[in-house]
C-alpha cells in the first residue's frame, strides 16, 4: 500500500495503460510540454514521445472528432478537455457521434474512447468555469458517465475505462487532485464500472454522494458521529449504469436517504436516485429522500458567494439532521 | 376566546378515556397546574392538568362517561365569558366514528376555518386539526388529526399487529406522521399488548343480577384484545418443573426474622423475580423478543408482575431487576402493587418489561400456563408451595414443592432454550443463597 495523490494515481494508470497497449495514447490541449494544465500527464510525453502524447489545438470538438474516429479504426484514444466546461463545444460530437455511433453501425463499430475532464468548483474561478455537468452525460444511453472519488479508484476506474469497448466520460475534480489516499500495491488492481462502493457503514441514514462530495460526505458523518448518529456513506463511483440496487440495499438498512452533489439539484443525480430509491425501497422509507445540491445560480466570483453556493459540509449535515428530525432522531 | 378541551392521550394504547370525576366545576377558575380531572385509562386512573390558567366555561362529558381520544370534553376561556357554540355541537359521551371515518372526514374538509387556534388547553391538538374538528362538529362528525404513517412504520405496525389508528397527529414525524422510532418505542415498551397476561380474573365487587349486561372497563377491554392477540398470533410452548423450596423458604423466614424491625418483609414472590432475573441474563436466547422478523436482545431483566385487581389485573414493572438486591425487589414491588390496587401507577411503571411473573400460588393453585405478553417472549406461571413427599437421596422425604410453568414465545426460543432458562431458575431458587450475591 503506497500513499498518493489522485492526480498521481491517475498519472499512474495512464502510464501503466500506455506501456502495456500500444493502441493507447493520449490528446489534449497542453498535454506534452507543458504537462497538462493540472499535471495529470506529467512525464508522459518525455516518455511515450509526440505520437502518443498528441498536443491539440484550441479546439474541442475537432479534437473530440479525431478520437472519435482513431477509436472507431481501432485506437483506445484518451482525449483530455481541460475542464468539463470546455466540454460544450464538443457536444455534438460527444452525444451525436461518440455515444451513437455503435447504435448507428448496428453494432459493427465502437467508440472505445475515454474523455478525461475534470469539474467542481471552489477556486473562484466564477460562473463559467465552475460547473458540475456530469448529470447532463449521464441521462445519455450510449455513454458511460464515472466520477471517481478516491486514489484507489481513479487508478482502477481509469485502467478500466481505457480497456472498456464504448466511450467513457471520466469526470475527475479540480479539488480531488491534491487529495491522497492509499493504493494497493497490485500493478494488476482494477476498479469495475457501474457498481457502486459503501465507504463507511452506519444505521441511521444513508448519504449519497459522487467525486469530491463524498469527501464531504465522510467528514459530515465523523461529526455526526460524535453525537452517536451513524451515517452510512455510499460512493456512486458510476454515475451511467447508475449501481441503484447497492444504494436501495443501504436504504432498506437505514430507512433514510440524503443525496449530495455539487451540480445542480434539479434534474440532477439526486432526482435521479430519488425516483429509484422511491421504486426500490418505498416500504422502506420513513422520511422522503432528500437532496442537496449546489445553488441554483451561476456560481458566484465572490469567495463569500461561492462557499454560500456550495453544497459544504454544513449544509450537508443540516439536511442529514433535518431529514434525522423528520424521522424524530436528534 | 373560549376554547376546547380535548381528551387527551395519557397512554400509547389509550382509543379512549372516561371521566373518572371532575375536580372543578363550570364557573371555577383554575391556575395553571390545577388538576381539572382524573381520566381513566386502558392502563390507570391519571390527573389532567391545566397548561394555562383560566376558566370552566362548560362541561360536556359527565363524569364516568367516555369519549374518543381528541373528543372535546370541556370548553375553557375567560371568566364572564360564554362557550363559543360551533365548538359545543356533537357533545357528550357519544362513542366516536372510526378512525377511518374520521380521516375521511378530514380529508374532505374544504378548507381552514380563519379562527384562531386555541392557545391554552392541554393535549392541544395542531392547528389544522383543531379547525377540522370544529367546523367537522357542525355536521354531526368529529375529526382529529389525519393518521401520517411514514412506509417503514406502516409495514412494521402491520407485522406487529399494531393499530396505529391512536396515534394520528401524535408521531415524532412532520404533522405528527407517525415514524419508525414511534413503533419501536410501541413495540419495545410493550405498550400494545401490556395488561395482557395470566388469566386470574377475580369475581366482579357487586353481585351481578340475572342475565346483566356490564361494559368492560378500559383496562379489561385491553386485556381481552391483547390476550387474545397473543394466544392467536404467539407460538406459545410450555415446560413445566417442580421446584424444592424448602431451603428457600427457610432463607425466607431466616432474611425476614432478621428484617423483622425494619419493616421489610420478602415474598416467596420476591425471590422468584430475583431468580427469573439472574436466570434471564444467563440465557439471552430465552430473554429475547421477537419483533419484525428479527430477535431484539435486552440489556437487562425489567421483570413484570401481574397484580389482580378486584376486577382484571395490572403488570407493573420492576425494572432491572436483576441489578437489584432481594430486598430493593421487595420494596418496590410492594409499593408498586399496592398503587396498582389504588389504580395510581403511573405509565411509565407498566411499561418495558422483558419477562413476567404470574403467581397464583396464594389461591391454592397447584399449577397453571399463563399468556405470553408480547414483546416479551416468556412468562412463568406460579402455583401454590405445598408439603409434598418427594424422593431425596432414595429417602421419603416432606418436602415444600412449587410448581411452575414457563409459557415461551417459539419464535424467540427453542424449547431448550426454555427448559434451560427454567432449569436455572429451578438451581437458583433451589440453592437461593445464591439470590443474594
């Protein structure tokens, strides 16, 4: 067991993935020479050298389109976009193409293709470069949508979307970057996709988060814990499939859910879990399901503005606690 | 602003209660604090206090009448002050509709009268019901709070058997639903099915004429329903022993001479709760309660011990009994019979136990099975101690014999698990130097 930052942990696998398949190799923007632009693919380009290490233009859906095509001639292409927000002008290709085209060619061809970028907020970089779109890709068929939330998964999730036949949208977290955390020592270790993880058990309720909420989330439950509330902290790991079944089995344990996340609530991946959670467990419920997103604005320059727009672990824990309240546990 | 007073719920069980007398009369004025009656029970005889002070504008159930829970019994204001009349409609010791009806007729409710809710009288009912069960009234119906369940509730409600119908508008939950913690705290109080236990039904006080009809008190009516739920629905199995008091009542008489100015006197009783504790925490598997397809263990032996009455009987509780020395059981189980027969118990005090006694050894009774009282999974019946010839060491001998039987509850223990239980509570008594370390 080696500690390690989840930006290494990443670094790692897209080493590992470009030593042991020849097929592999990487696109993005500032990915060679300058490293990327949060140093995710440092020493990569020295090592693999510009063929496999591609340095692109400004130019998302060209870029998106290029790997869309070396994936379906037989290329597992790992094409970074520098933030999710810079997603948007390749949409067309991501949704139209990317997710569609082994529907289109009856199954004759794919798109193993992974998109890295990472999303979230708090560094003040204001309302355009803040966002959490990962909800929007996830109600796609044809797409895979994962969200990674500790070292050990980035490493593992990220080897297991390179080898995956169809494109993965791979959402990493300007904030999880710097977060470090243990890996095992298996140069082979790997992390399915669609399943989701319980990272702490507990009785009283179930809290629900992805990516760096459920840092969160686990520092909401050690408070809680202190005043003898157990809280039980699923990690979605996937967003598409969506691994409800494991979140429903926690629910029929604690008869309580409360999802977090940092993208907006409406329409979000609490509305969705919600409409599963009440499917799956309704006799098991004894409060409605509760959400917590980020404020329904464009997020705020302001430092101020932005922690009060945030989904942090005082509004988490107030919505555990209130939803506790409903159930009359205080 | 003359207000409502409401029947209000004195316990988890109560439908219903009776005026048992009221203790002021329309016209008095009382602070807040003053008992304004005593109210009956399905459990005990309880004081109704005021919240606020104020003043008796009317009275509108008599005493020895009984109403609904939430049903108004009085209308309180101002002095001077006349009864608001839209409150006053539909009064009197009528039984009330079913709590379906009742729903019903809150749901069909148009909208909230503009009135402002009463400010000042116990068991307050929330506001929405409140205005319901005024303007309901103008109609010949009365409403109370729509009954909220949240689904985990529901479902374990309906596993247990328990009819939640008492609780609308009371549960720990937003506008009173009714949540997992309220049913948890149904089941493991035992509240549902708490005066159920041993048959024992002494003769009523007053020689019944021919072909009489009587209404059942609240408290024979809940024995009746409990009792028959848990032999309908509670596996019960039976073992049976004879145990050898002899030395016991020896220690017995050895503790009670030396107690003899103390004013402490034990009971064969006494010693048989302290046995059945000690025994209980040695055999968690038969000190165990069945709840929701799930075995829910106790940390300690809260022991019941069913006390006739002159009419039905009452199971105060002797909590941690098995924590406690020989002589504490006696006190408290004194004090709390003799309350039990004054019909002053306090809820708390029938509530929570995880094994009963039941004793009918002082009628002669050579022996006799007794009704589980759910959640508790085990009962032991106690017949009479009795100079018997028994066999010792190949020997005729007269020996003081009890015979006992344990009722258990099968789907918390296994007739091993029983017979050991039993086995232990035999050694115990039959070496009771041992009850007292």
């Amino acid at each position: 067991m080696a500690d390690l930052t989840y930006r290494e942990a990443l670094r790692r696998a897209l080493d590992d993935e470009l030593a042991r398949d020849p097929d592999v190799f990487l696109m993005g923007e500032e990915i060679g020479r300058f490293e990327g632009s949060y140093k995710v693919t440092a020493g990569l380009w020295q090592k693999y050298g510009p063929e496999r290490v591609r340095e692109t233009p400004i130019s998302e859906e060209g870029f998106v389109g290029a790997g869309i095509g070396a994936a379906m001639m037989g290329l597992r292409p790992v094409v970074e976009i520098m933030t999710i927000n810079f997603i948007l002008v390749a949409m067309d290709q991501v949704i139209n193409h990317a997710a569609k085209i082994r529907y289109m060619f009856g199954g004759a061809v794919g798109v193993p293709m992974v998109i890295r970028t990472p999303g979230g907020a708090g560094a003040q970089l204001t309302a355009q470069h803040s966002q959490s779109l990962e909800a929007w890709f996830a109600g796609c068929p044809g797409m895979k949508v994962v969200a990674p939330a500790s070292v050990a998964d980035a490493y593992g999730m990220m080897k297991t979307a390179i080898r995956d036949d169809d494109p993965v949208l791979f959402v990493e977290n300007l904030v999880m970057y710097n977060v470090t955390g243990t890996m095992p020592d298996d140069p082979d270790f790997t992390v399915p996709l669609g399943r989701a993880a319980v990272v702490r058990e507990g009785r009283d309720l179930t809290l629900v988060a992805h990516s760096y909420t459920v840092q969160r989330a686990l520092r909401v439950a050690d408070t809680m814990s202190r005043d003898g509330i157990e809280i039980e902290v699923v990690d979605l790991r996937s967003l598409r499939p969506l691994d409800a079944e494991t979140v429903a089995e926690s629910v029929r344990k604690t008869n309580r859910a409360l999802i977090a996340e940092e993208g907006w609530s409406t329409y979000g991946v609490g509305a969705e879990l919600a409409a599963r959670i009440h499917r799956l467990c309704f006799d098991d419920l004894d409060a409605p399901v509760e959400r917590v997103g980020g404020a329904e604005v464009p997020m705020p320059y302001s430092k101020p503005l932005e922690l009060a727009a945030l989904p942090l672990e005082s509004k988490i824990e107030a919505a555990a606690r209130g939803l506790l309240a409903e159930s009359g546990i205080t | 602003m003359s207000e409502e007073l409401v029947m209000p719920r004195l316990s988890d069980t109560m439908e219903e209660g009776t005026i048992g007398r009221w203790l002021v009369h329309e016209g008095d004025a009382f602070a807040a604090g003053d008992v304004l009656a005593e109210i009956e029970t399905d459990k005990a005889t309880m004081e109704f206090q005021a919240y606020d002070a104020g003043t008796v504008l009317r009275i509108l159930v008599g005493d020895g009448e009984t109403v609904a829970l939430g049903a108004p019994i009085a209308i309180v204001g101002a002095e001077g002050e006349t009864a608001d009349e839209s409150a006053t409609a539909g009064n009197g010791a009528t039984a009330p509709p079913p709590p379906q009806e009742e729903e019903a007729a809150a749901e069909a409710e148009p909208e909230p009268e503009p009135e402002p809710e009463p400010k000042a009288a116990p068991a307050r009912k929330p506001s929405k019901s409140s205005s319901k069960a005024k303007s309901a009234a103008g109609n010949g119906s009365r409403a109370t709070a729509a009954l909220r369940v949240s689904p985990i509730a529901r479902r374990m409600a309906d596993q247990a058997g328990i009819d939640l119908a008492a609780m609308a508008g009371r549960g720990s939950g937003p506008e009173g639903r009714v949540v997992k913690a309220d049913v948890e705290r149904l089941i493991s109080s035992g509240e549902l099915t708490r005066p159920a236990t041993a048959a024992g039904a002494p003769a009523a006080q007053s020689a019944p004429a021919e072909g009489e009809v009587r209404e059942l008190t609240p408290m024979l009516k809940a024995v009746a329903t409990r009792m028959t739920q848990s032999k309908q629905t509670v596996p019960h199995f039976y073992v049976e022993s004879e145990i050898d008091m002899t030395r016991a009542m020896q220690l017995r008489a050895e503790l009670n001479s030396g107690l003899a100015d103390s004013g402490d006197k034990i009971s064969v009783n006494d010693l048989i709760v302290r046995a059945s504790a000690l025994a209980l925490m040695r055999h968690p598997q038969a000190h165990r309660s069945f709840v929701d397809g799930r075995h829910v263990y106790h940390a300690h032996a809260n022991i019941g011990i069913a006390v006739a009455l002159d009419d039905g009987l009452i199971v105060p509780v002797v909590n941690e009994a098995d924590t406690k020395p020989v002589r504490e059981i006696s006190r408290e189980t004194r004090d709390l019979a003799g309350r039990a027969r004054a019909g002053k118990l306090k809820q708390r005090e029938i509530e929570g136990a995880t094994f009963s006694v039941s004793n009918l050894g002082m009628f002669d009774v050579a022996n006799f099975e007794a009704i589980i009282n759910p959640p508790e999974s085990a009962i032991i019946a106690v017949g009479a101690t009795v100079d018997r010839p028994v066999v010792v060491d190949g020997e005729i001998a007269v020996r003081k014999i009890m015979r006992v039987t344990l009722s258990c509850d099968h789907r918390a223990c296994s007739g091993a698990d029983g017979a050991k239980l039993l086995q232990t509570i035999k050694q115990l008594l039959q070496s009771p130097s041992l009850l007292l370390v």
